[in-house]
C-alpha cells in the first residue's frame, strides 16, 4: 500500500485559506485596540510652565519718575517635579515705564503701558499687566453710619483724594464677628461690639481710611434723638432747611435757639395829649399833672360815649404787664374807637375821664403802647449774639427788628416758621432760651415764646432748655400758671459745677438736667436720678471721641438718658 506524500502528523492548508485566516487575525486585533496603559507608557509626557506676579495688576498707578520691583517667580513641572525657572519682562511703551531686565519698572511720563512678565525659556508663556503713570491716591476718607443696630446695615461711602488716577479701594472688616462689610462697602452687623471698616486703594499706594463701627443694643425709642440745632451737617444750621433736613431724616425731636429782635418802643407815635377846660373845683388839684394843665374847651358829643365805655371797661389801674397783655384785644380795640375822634372830641374823653379821680386816659395809652411794643417784636433762630457765623452779617439780633432781619436776611428762620416745620413732621420741638452778658431776657419775651407755641397746640410736648435757671423759671411759671400746663418739660443746661447745678434743678422744679457729655459722672448721674430728674446730654458731634461718649452713656446701658442731641444720624 502506498504511503501519502505528506509528512505523518503535519497538517497542510491551501494557500487561499492560509490568507483568508490572516486577515480575520489582523481585523480582530485592530478593532480591540492596544491596551491604553501601554499606549500611555510610548508617550513622552510635556513640561508645564506657570508664572506669579504679586505686587503689581490692572489697578496699578505709579507716580512720574518713581521705580518699583516686580515680585514676579516662574516654575516649570517636568516628570511630577516642579523647579523654578528664569523669567523675563517688557513694556509695551517705554516712554511711559520702562522695564530692566530685573523687573525694575521706571515711571518715564503720564499713560498707560503693558508690562508683560513671560518664562525665558518659554516665551509663550506670559502675564501681561496693564499699569498706569499718574497720580496715586494720598488720602481716603470714609464717611457713612458709625452706630448700628444687630442685623441691620448701611454703606459707606470712601472719597479719595481729588485728581487721582485710580479711585478704587477694597474693603475689609478687622472684626467680621462684629461686623461684615462687602465689595461696595456694605457694612452688616452681625453681633454687639466695635470694629474698624477700612477702605484700601487698589493702585498699590497702600493708603486706608477707616471707620469704626459700633453695634449697639440700644434702639431710636430707648432716647430721643435730638437734632442739634437741625440737621446742621446737611444744612446751615437753624435754618429752616435744617429743621426740615432732621425730619426727612427721622428724627423725632429737633433743637433750636430762640433770641427776641429788638423792640419798636422808639417806633411807636401815639396821639398827643388833649387837655380840657375843667376848672380845679371840678377836678381836685392832686389829681391833674403838672404838665397836663386843662385849658382846651371841651364840646360835649355823643360820639366819645363808646370810647368812654371802652376804656373805663378795661380797668387798667395797678395791672402789671402780664394782666395788660392778657387785654390786649380790648385795648387795641379802645384805642382804635379813640384814635377815630376828632381833637375835641379826645379832649372830652380826657375830661371824663379825669373825674374818675386820675388820669384814665394817660393810663390807657400807657397800656395801648405796652401792647404796641410786645407786638412789635418777634423771636428769631440763631446761636450767636450776631449773625455772622450763619449769615455773615455782623449785627447783634437783638438790636434788629424783625422787619430788618426778614429784609436783609431772607433766610433766616424765626420761632413760628420752626414750629410749623417740628409739627408738620411730628417732631419734638426744643427750645433753648438764650441769653447774654448785655441782655436781660424780659417777661414779655418769655410769654412771646410760650404763647407762639400755645398758638401751634405744642404747649403739652415742647421742651424748654437753657442755661440761664432765671430764665428756665421764667417759662415755667408763665407755662404752668397762666397757661394751665400740666408739667412744662424744663431741663438745665450746665457744662460745669454739675452736683450745685443739679441741686438748682431739684429746688427750682424742673423736669431734669441735660448735661455736657464731657461732664457726665456716675455721682452727677445718680444724683440727678435720685432727686427724681431726668438726664439728658449734649452735644455728640461727628468724630470718635465723642463717638466713645455716646457709647459710653447709652449704647452700654449705664446711663438711661430722656434725649440726647446729635450733629448726625446716631440711628439706622
């Protein structure tokens, strides 16, 4: 039997099938792909460059002439180590800033430049910082609430100083558990406490301003409020924009300053004095003046009668000033029935008169011109003796009529437009009652005041200041005995001697003491609470020493004040 050619246990394909199984082989291998860790091990992995500039940005602004070091670094990462690398640098216009190759930039002339920092060995790799060559900042100021209540919130403003380039800051809170403030400076608080705010310049100048936050316990109704002589810090003070100014802002009581205007006595021209043809066994001799000898016929006419009947109705005889001003309807009426007579005809009123046993008729006028002269003045807003502070004009108050003063000062306010204003808001009126080393302030000048408030209905609200206690009793006897005030709120003003000045309050029965806030003691304090007075204090003005006074007597609870006045908004 005939062996096959082929080899025992070989095993032979045809050529076509051989290549057919190939391909299948090399498909299959191509669609699953090699394996991604090998491919990761045949790539070469790539350095990486990063670069840091610390001192200089966008904000930048450098004065003329001035050099400044770029804090600049580079680093390369090559195989998971990272390494420092050289860095380089240029300007964009060299007649603003040039810039060495050691980063030193020098201030050439006012503009804008580019300054880039880029890796030497990688110059794709670059910071490019816009800079500018101008005025830097050199002051801020920051203005705005100093006092707010836990969770409440205000923004303050920052004013840099005129002409600089760049007039941006950031801002920062040095105690955020006090109080937070944000990018536009709106400042929250957050628990009770102080802290400082500060508004930092961008351009690198490094120049603050700061502001100290207080976060207090106390609200707006725990004390009142005062506008020290209006809401002066907005508008002149005592002027009626002033007074207007505390109310849109808020406030519910508002001080002012009351001083009389000079009085028209000098102005007043009364009828001259008729005389009569009564003989002295008509008229007993002890009874006519001297100088008011009879020796004018009289004629008898019916006309005098309502004149008569007028003024014997008043019966003015041994009336002091405030019982005649309390006629002075009817005396101004008398007068005007007497004045509308002919000479004959006052002549006979005289002789009538005159029988009563004196001179009615000179009383009369007396009494006609005491009411003239009480109504001739008025009661003006102003601090001073002058009003050149406020007004520029170098004139005594006192010494101007009030037609004066309206004409050549418009803009003065006087106590019944300030009335108007403290009611159409709602607000307390305070009333401090000046007076100075050459002017006794009058009766009539006190009931002026006291009856200008009764003609607003503010009798029962308004509060009477001063530091003059003769004064002060003025009022309050005028207040509470003609008037009918219940209680008149009167408070003593005092920046010195405060235990006998307290003592004066309590003898003198007044409703308190309203203190300096300088001169605050516990004993001052504990005094004027024992003897049952209320404790008021002025005057907080807009800086931070009187700021810690403020704190001190009422945001920590140790004084319980009735008001306190203020220069500004101590409220929010």
């Amino acid at each position: 039997m005939k062996r096959d050619n082929k080899e025992k246990g070989s095993l032979r394909f045809p050529p076509a099938r051989v290549l057919s199984m190939l391909l299948i082989l090399a498909m299959f291998v191509t669609m699953v792909g090699v394996p991604q860790e090998v491919q990761a091990k045949s790539k070469k992995k790539k350095a990486t460059y990063s670069i840091s500039v610390n001192n200089i940005n966008s904000n930048t602004v450098l004065r003329k002439g001035s050099t400044l070091k770029i804090q600049a670094s580079a680093t390369v990462t090559k195989k998971g180590v990272k390494k420092s690398t050289p860095v380089k640098f240029r300007s964009s216009k060299k007649k603003v800033a040039t810039v060495s190759s050691k980063g030193k930039i020098k201030a050439k002339k006012k503009g804008t430049t580019y300054i880039t920092v880029y890796c030497k060995k990688k110059p794709s790799k670059k910071k490019k910082i816009k800079i500018r060559v101008g005025t830097p900042v050199s002051s801020i100021s920051v203005s705005g609430s100093r006092y707010l209540n836990k969770g409440r919130s205000s923004t303050l403003k920052a004013s840099v100083n005129k002409g600089a380039t760049n007039k941006s800051v950031t801002w920062r809170s040095d105690n955020p558990a006090v109080a937070t403030v944000n990018k536009s400076g709106k400042v929250t608080a957050k628990g009770y406490g102080s802290c400082n705010v500060y508004a930092t310049a961008k351009d690198g100048s490094g120049v603050r301003g700061a502001r100290t936050i207080i976060v207090h316990h106390y609200t707006r109704d725990e004390v009142v409020w005062i506008a020290h002589r209006g809401f002066h810090t907005k508008h002149t003070e005592n002027t009626a924009n002033a007074f207007r100014a505390a109310g849109d802002n808020g406030f519910p009581a508002c001080e002012c300053d009351a001083i009389a205007t000079r009085h028209s006595t000098y102005n007043v021209v009364l009828p001259p004095m008729p005389t009569t043809t009564l003989s002295s066994a008509e008229i007993p001799e002890d009874t006519i003046p001297s100088a008011l000898s009879p020796n004018v016929s009289a004629a008898s006419d019916p006309n005098v009668d309502p004149a008569i009947d007028a003024i014997r109705a008043l019966s003015l005889n041994g009336l002091d000033t405030d019982a005649v001003l309390d006629k002075a309807a009817e005396i101004k009426g008398a007068f005007d029935l007497y004045n509308g007579l002919n000479d004959a005809q006052k002549s006979e009123v005289r002789a009538e008169l005159m029988t009563d046993g004196d001179d009615g008729l000179l009383t009369f006028l007396n009494a006609y011109a005491n009411v003239y002269e009480y109504e001739s003045y008025d009661i003006v807003i102003n601090h001073d003796e002058t009003f050149s502070r406020t007004m520029g004009l170098n004139a005594v108050v006192y010494n101007m009529s009030a037609e004066e003063i309206r004409q050549r000062l418009p803009k003065v306010c006087f106590l019944d437009e300030y009335l108007d204003i403290c009611k159409s808001y709602g607000m307390v009126p305070v009333i401090e009652i000046k007076k100075f080393d050459n002017y006794a302030i009058r009766k009539e000048e006190v009931r002026k005041i006291v009856k200008l408030v009764e003609s607003k209905d503010l009798q029962n609200v308004v509060v009477y200041t001063s530091f003059h206690a003769d004064s002060l009793s003025l009022i309050k006897e005028y207040a509470e005995k003609t008037l009918g005030v219940n209680k008149s709120k009167t408070y003593y003003l005092f920046n010195s001697n405060v235990m006998s000045k307290v003592e004066t309050a309590r003898s003198r029965g007044y409703t308190g003491v309203s203190v300096k806030t300088t001169e605050f003691t516990d004993s001052m304090y504990n005094a004027a609470k024992a003897y049952g007075l209320g404790v008021s204090a002025w005057t907080y003005k807009n800086d931070l020493t009187s700021d810690g006074y403020l704190y001190e007597h009422v945001g920590s609870g140790k004084y319980q004040l009735d008001f306190a006045s203020l220069d500004y908004k101590a409220f929010n």
